[in-house]
C-alpha cells in the first residue's frame, strides 16, 4: 500500500473442495472473498504477496512443471504462463464478479462464447456456433441477444454472459463470485440450479455470494469469512437448519434476514489495516469477554473463544455483559504467551 504500508487482505484461511462439492463462501463486503478467489487463479495486483499452500489436484492429462508430489499444481507458486495455459479456463473456471469489465467490449457475445469454445474444447469453427448457444442457454442467457455487444446488456445479462463463458470448458473446479448479482429471484433459482447440475457431474464449485438463500439451496458447506479470517466452516445442513451456526457472527448474518428476526449487526467491520490484535468480532458482539483480547484458533470448525451452544462462563469470571480490561498482569502473561507461539 502507499507509503510501504501491508495490509493482510486473507489470514489463515484453510479449507478444502472435493470433486462434486459446492462450498459456499459468505462474509459483508470487503470481508477477503474476492480476494481469496483471485489469489487461486493468479489474478492478485502486481504488489500483492501471497503465503502458504493452495493446491490443484491433477483432473486429466499430465500436469505443468509447477506441479508437485502427487500431481498437483500450487497455485500459489506456479508460473503465470502455467496458469494461463493450463489452468484458468481448463482446470478453474471463473464467474467473475464484475462481468462486464471481463467482456471484450468490441465482440459480441456470440463472438466471445465461439472462440471460448475453440479454444477450450477444440470445436472446429463449424460446430462452435451450436455448443456456443448450448452454453448461453445453460446460463440462461437469451439466443435473441448473443449478436449484442456488451454496452448493449444489463447488468443481469452481462452476468449470464459471464456465466456462460465459464460453463464453457467444463472445469473441474468452478469459481463463481457473486454469480446471482442483478438478478431476479427466478433467474437466481435456475442459474444456482445449473451451478449445481455442474457439480453434481463430478466437479467442483467454490461460490462466493451474499445472497444467503442461494448458498442454502446448492450448497454442501458453508465457510463464513470476517476481517479476512475464516470464522466458520460447518456443513450447510446443520448450518441453516439445526443447531445452526455456532460463531455470533455467522449466527447474526442469519438473524438479519428478513425471513428470520431481521435483526441487523450493529456496528461495522473494522478495516482490514486496522484489525485489533485479538478476535476482530468482539466490538460488535454481544457475548464478547477479556478473552477476546486473543486470537481465537479455529477448533472444531469455528473461530471464537464463546461459540454459541458452548457452556456458559466459569461462576465469577467475565460474562459477556461483563467485559473488562485485562490487568497489567494478564497483558504481561498474554504477551509471554504470544512470544512463546511466535
């Protein structure tokens, strides 16, 4: 950043995707989503850096030289020329979230879903026209507009347009960001459904969105992220239904749907430069005590130091309606423990 300033737009975040599993991602805007997305595919700004290990299961023909033990390619590591021929498109496909700036503005769309399929699958020029129009109507996206610039589309067909093109190769893995913004409710439910017939073929589908009722109709695990760090991960079943989810966060994304209390979270995110030194969420919850001046270590699938259904505080200790100030000598003991773990 300017003036040599590091922001960590994504800390710790550990998951993974299975052929024929759809994970959903969901957090308030700004939260790391999107910049999870574009770290897997190479797509970060040139001054970003990036650490730890993400890594592409081989799916058909041999791997690149980035590949490691067991014919896998790190993401992370691998060559932008690894990633741009053999990857995106191939083996991770995107559905990206502003689709309009991914068009080319001066082909139509018919142009752009042809030549994605000469290039992806091979289709001579003759037969690109069909499996071009095969694409567009898995997306939902009218045949009557494929002769139509970009310029020429809403913001909900330049959406579908997007989806086509990534339905295209048939990737085994899927990167769909925000895949139902501007659209309606009918057009949400068939464009989630046909995320979900990609899936269930044997592929893999990591849908990043805040629209809570299409994570709950595709997907098989929710990972909720907040400040940059992933705060739960829990099957999508218990998540939406019982016992629900288990992180105050997570449980106040749910309670601030309309169908449910629509009950708002006060407060506001803190910035992504700015975070505290322990759980970023205690500003803004209500079950919050001394103990999240620490960083709470994820365990059983959930980040906090007072998931909800935990037992409640020790008689005498720090309730949440009770939160004090550590004393000096519980910083100085945190503070040894910190070096300790350093």
């Amino acid at each position: 950043m300017r003036g040599g300033r590091r922001i960590a737009a994504v800390s710790d975040a550990a998951f993974d995707l299975a052929p024929g599993e759809c994970l959903a991602l969901v957090g308030e805007s700004g939260c790391g989503k999107s910049v999870l997305a574009a770290a897997l595919l190479g797509l970060l700004p040139g001054n970003a850096r990036t650490a730890g290990s993400a890594r592409l299961n081989a799916a058909g023909g041999a791997a690149g030289p980035d590949a490691g033990d067991g014919g896998t390619i790190e993401l992370l590591t691998a060559s932008e020329q690894e990633l741009a021929r053999t990857v995106r498109g191939r083996r991770i496909g995107l559905v990206p979230q502003s689709p309009a700036a991914h068009l080319t503005p001066v082909r139509t769309v018919r142009a752009q879903l042809e030549e994605t399929v000469r290039e992806l699958t091979g289709v001579r020029r003759s037969g690109a026209r069909a499996d071009a129009e095969r694409a567009a109507d898995r997306a939902a996206f009218p045949l009557d507009h494929l002769d139509r610039y970009p310029h020429q589309l809403s913001g909900g067909l330049a959406q579908r347009a997007a989806t086509a093109l990534a339905l295209v190769g048939d990737a085994p893995l899927l990167l769909a960001d925000e895949p139902t913004t501007g659209l309606d409710r009918d057009l949400v439910e068939r464009t989630v459904d046909e995320l979900r017939r990609h899936t269930d073929d044997g592929r893999a589908l990591l849908m990043i969105t805040h629209d809570l009722a299409a994570a709950e109709r595709i997907a098989d695990r929710v990972a909720v992220m907040y400040a940059g760090r992933i705060v739960e991960l829990a099957d999508a079943t218990a998540f939406f239904g019982t016992p629900g989810p288990r992180h105050p966060y997570a449980r106040g994304l749910l309670d601030a749907l309309p169908e449910r209390a629509f009950r708002p979270i006060p407060g506001m995110p803190p910035e992504l430069g700015a975070l505290p030194d322990g759980c970023a969420f205690a500003a803004r919850c209500d079950r919050a005590t001394a103990a999240c001046e620490a960083l709470p270590v994820p365990a059983d699938g959930v980040a906090c130091h007072h998931p909800v259904g935990a037992p409640p505080a020790a008689p005498g200790g720090p309730t949440p309606a009770e939160a004090t100030e550590p004393t000096g000598a519980q910083r100085s003991e945190e503070d040894g423990r910190r070096a300790r773990t350093a």
